[in-house]
RNA sequence: GUAGAUAUAGCUCAGCUGGUUAGAGCGUCGGAUUGUGAUUCCGAAGGUCGUGGGUUCGAGCCCCAUUAUUUACCCCA
C-alpha cells in the first residue's frame, strides 16, 4: 500500500486539548445561562431522515444538505430471487433530483430547530408544554468553507414550543445578552426585526415583484448600499416610485419606539391593511413593543445593544415573528447568534397550532471572536495540576501510592511513565503547563521528605507528604 | 455553482532577471549539566520545492494541466 498524506474533509477541523479546553469554557457559560432560564437538554441523532429536513430551509438550504448513501447495494433492491433496479436510465436522464431520493434517505442535520419540532411531534403525548429545551451539538452543511464559515460547526440552541407569549422573545433577548456579557463581548449588536412588519412594508410598496426578493434585498442593505438595492429591486420588477417609498420607511431613525411609531404612522398613510392576515404589520409593531415593554419591567439595563433593524430578513424560510441576530461590532465576523418565532414548524410533521421561539449560538464564530479581541482567560488549558517526577526503578515504585495519596485528595497528577533525566521531565511538565513537580530522590525518601517545584517561580520546598497535600490543594 | 490568490523543512516564511551544493526563525533531537524546565551557549537531524507534463544547455522561478488550501459572491452560525 503507498503512502499518502493524511487529511480531512474541507471546512471540518481537528481541535486539541488546548482548543477544546477553551471551546469548553465557551459552553460552559452558555449552557449554564440556559439551565439558569429554565431550559432543560436534549440530544437528537447525527442523522435525520432526509423525509424530515427537506422543505424546510427554503430551496438553498435544501442544495447544502449532506446526504448519506444508502448502504449495500444502493443502485438494486433484492427481494427474496426478484432484483428490482433502484436506479433506472431514465431516472439518471432526468437528473440528480431523480436519482438522489432513491440512493439517499439519510442526512446530515442542518440546524438543530426542525430536528427538535420533529422530536417535540414524536413525543408530543409525554411532553409537557410550554416545552423548554436546550441543545448543544454538531451540524453540517455543505457549503463552500471561508472565514468564519465552517463545514462541521456547532450550535447552542434554546427553544420554547407551545406558547406565543413574547415574554419569551424578551427572555431571548435576556439570554444572549448574558452570554455575551460573561464572555468579555461587550461591544455587540442584538438585533430584532419582525416578519410582520416586513410583510407590511411589503404591502405598503404596492405589492410588486415577490416578498423574499424585497427580503434578501433590504438584508443586504448595509452591505451593498442603498444604491446597490435599487439596483437589485430595479431589475426584480420594482417600480422606482416603490424603492422611493422603501427608503422612506427603512429610514425611520431614532431608538425603538421612535422607529415603532414612525413605521406605524407610514403604514397608515401607505394605506396598509391591519386586518390583512398575511401582512399584519400593526401585529408586527405592537409584538415588538410587548417585548420592549417586558425588558423594561424586567430591569433589563443593556438597551444601548438592543437594536430594532427593520432591515433585517434572515433566509431561513420557517420563521414568522419576531427574528433575531447578534453581531459582534469590534469583529469582522458573520452573525454569532440568530433565531426567531415559527408559528408552524411543527405543522409540517402533522401537529399544527403549536407556536415555538428559540435561537442558536454558533461557538466556532464567537470562538474566533473571542480568539481574536484575546478575551479567554489565560488559565483554562490543563488537567495536570502536578508532575511526579520519575528517578529510577526503586522510585517508581515507592512513588505508586504517593500518586494515588494525590488523586483521592483531588488533585489530578500523573507519574512521568519512563525513568531517566529530570531534564526531560521538567520540559514535559513545562510544555504541558503542569504548575508544580513532586520530587522524591533517594535523599528524600531517606527523611520521608518531599521536594515541592513551583514551576512559575522554580522555587522549590522540602515538605512531608502531608504538607504537599494541603499545598497542592489550597 | 462563479471569480481571485496561494502551494518551498514539523510550523511561519525568504529565495533577486531562469544559473554552482535551496536558506532563516521557531520547534525537535543531542551536548555543556548522570538531581532541575522556561533563560544562555555549542552541535545535529530534517526537502520527490503540491502533482503531472512542457519550454530551455539549465526550472523552486517561465508555460499548460491537475489537486489541495484560502478569500470573495450567493447564502448562513
């Protein structure tokens, strides 16, 4: 067999202990906020039937699911002496769209949002509502990896299914606030929008051209300009006299409730219909003020972050209230942290009328924000608090129960597991950051004495066994 | 899917207009020190120059192809 160089799949990543050790303490926070709000865990498989994730994150998210291949022959079926083709020549004439459902049931989770309205479906009858998770794994998506971008990443999700109260849209917005603050991001941008209120803006240009390209254009507002919409809506069909009037509207300056009042007041004039259920942009606005009000009673004091961002669309096409995302400002990042309300997710899966609210935090962005503004605490590397140096055959031995001694106080040690130069010990325990090194030569074991080296100073102590205890452990 | 950039030691990168034996820093290993790391000094190992072809007396350098990585677009955590 020849030799070849190892790799891994593009966009995925192998993370060492240090990397780990610090990914940790990002979860840690984070899901030691959400158990503070109530949300209890859950875990749902790797692989979701693609019957399951199809249809629900438009037609792009559709194209970046990983499929799996059936396994055995997954071009024939063989039952009992008849084999029946799977696969047929005018399936592969027809195309991938053909083919692909009759080699591939299986996929790779996409978000952890529709496999939890799955889970809340299949177990509807044993759970008791409103139903709080959170869920804190891997998911996939096929996408062409760059900066901030990942093939394999994970998400932290909190969801609440079975209620349409907006006290938890206010608690969402408690939520990300905490993590954030606990993590040193203080410089970030909660942004909250409404469906509804760009159902409404829609309605109030007239009803030209489509809603999602009116909704990808403005979401690109701070990105390509206000030229750069026109020229977009310009030749998706939009009047100029349209475009005039969406800037009027996207223009509406001032903190949250100037722009709740201002868009009210431009509603009214565009002549937009309250009662029209598909674009009830009054509903939008009064959603929103409930949650600001809820914040307020709340104390929640971090206004100064919270943004009303009537340009804000998100792709993900189950939302339909309220819709969130943070940026962080010092960072040239993609959003952190998205979410927002979906009246009927589960409806795809036969159980409707049941409304969920919930968001994600994407660790390997707030990873590398964290990385870049030199914010993780310099001391979450290693396990090793002390080094047991190694002499000679006769030490070992005698320095087996000193080793347990250390572990049933707690106090994680490793006995370096070859004989020979203290010079090489020291390095390992230097390399690996351990902060102390028990030493016990021939001359202290004669005294039942004990050297005691604290890396960071080289200072050393001769101390019994009892002492090293209480020190290693204060 | 579209467009650009990059590929040289374990890592980060030099390498002039195409010209002798491809270099540095860091890391690794050995020694100064057979009971002491990080600091200091001395030394060593480590290269099919991504891969395949072409041009040339001669290619790390020029040309073509290919693969991988990466950035941007689309979309998203």
């Amino acid at each position: 067999m020849s030799v070849q160089k190892p790799s891994i799949p593009q966009g995925t990543r192998d993370f060492g202990p240090a990397v780990v050790a610090r990914r940790n303490y990002i979860f840690g926070i984070i899901r030691r906020v959400f158990e503070k709000f109530g949300y209890a865990p859950l875990e749902t498989p790797t692989l979701e039937n693609l019957s399951v994730l199809t249809g629900k994150y438009g037609e792009e998210g559709d194209q970046l699911l990983f499929k799996v291949l059936n396994s055995g022959n997954f071009l024939k079926k063989q039952k009992g002496d008849v084999i029946k083709e799977e696969v047929t020549p005018d399936d592969l004439l027809a195309g991938p769209k053909k083919v692909l459902p009759k080699i591939a049931e299986k996929g790779l989770r996409y978000d952890l949002t529709v496999p939890f309205a799955r889970y809340v479906v299949m177990n509807r009858g044993t759970l008791t509502f409103p139903f709080k998770r959170y869920q804190i794994q891997p998911v996939w998506r096929a996408d062409r990896p760059q900066r901030g971008r990942y093939r394999e990443f994970y998400q932290c999700d909190a969801d609440v299914v079975g209620t349409d109260s907006l006290l938890c849209e206010a608690e969402i917005v408690l939520m990300m606030s905490e993590v954030l603050n606990a993590l040193g991001l203080t410089e970030h941008t909660i942004k909250i929008n409404h469906r509804r209120v760009l159902g409404a803006i829609y309605q109030a240009l007239g009803g030209e051209g489509t809603e999602t390209d009116l909704f990808t254009a403005i979401d690109k507002l701070d990105k390509i300009g206000r030229e750069g919409v026109e020229k977009e809506l310009a030749g998706r069909g939009f009047s100029e006299e349209a475009t005039v009037r969406l800037f009027d509207l996207l223009g509406v300056a001032g903190g949250f409730e100037e722009k709740l009042e201002r868009l009210l007041a431009g509603f009214v004039t565009a002549g937009v219909d309250a009662d029209n259920a598909t674009a009830d942009g009054y509903k939008g606005l009064q959603d929103l003020k409930r949650v600001l009000d809820y914040l307020r009673d709340f104390g929640f004091d971090k206004f100064e972050n919270l943004d009303f961002d009537v340009t804000l669309a998100r792709g993900l096409s189950y939302y339909t209230g309220c819709i969130f995302e943070i940026k962080i400002n010092n960072v040239n990042m993609g959003s952190v942290s998205g979410g927002g309300r979906y009246d009927n997710l589960t409806g795809a899966f036969g159980l409707p009328g049941v409304s969920g609210v919930g968001f994600s935090f994407g660790v390997d962005r707030l990873y590398d924000c964290l990385e870049e503004l030199n914010l993780f605490p310099p001391d979450t590397a290693t396990t090793t608090r002390c080094l047991v140096a190694n002499f000679d055959e006769e030490g070992e031995r005698a320095m087996l129960p000193v080793l347990r001694q250390l572990r049933e106080t707690g106090i994680s040690s490793e006995l370096y597991p070859e004989t020979g130069k203290l010079g090489r010990q020291f390095k390992y325990a230097d390399a690996k950051g351990i902060p102390f090194v028990l030493l016990q030569g021939s001359e202290e074991r004669a005294a039942a004495q004990f050297k005691l080296k604290t890396m960071s100073t080289g200072q050393e102590q001769t101390l019994t066994l009892a002492e090293v205890l209480a020190q290693l452990q204060a």
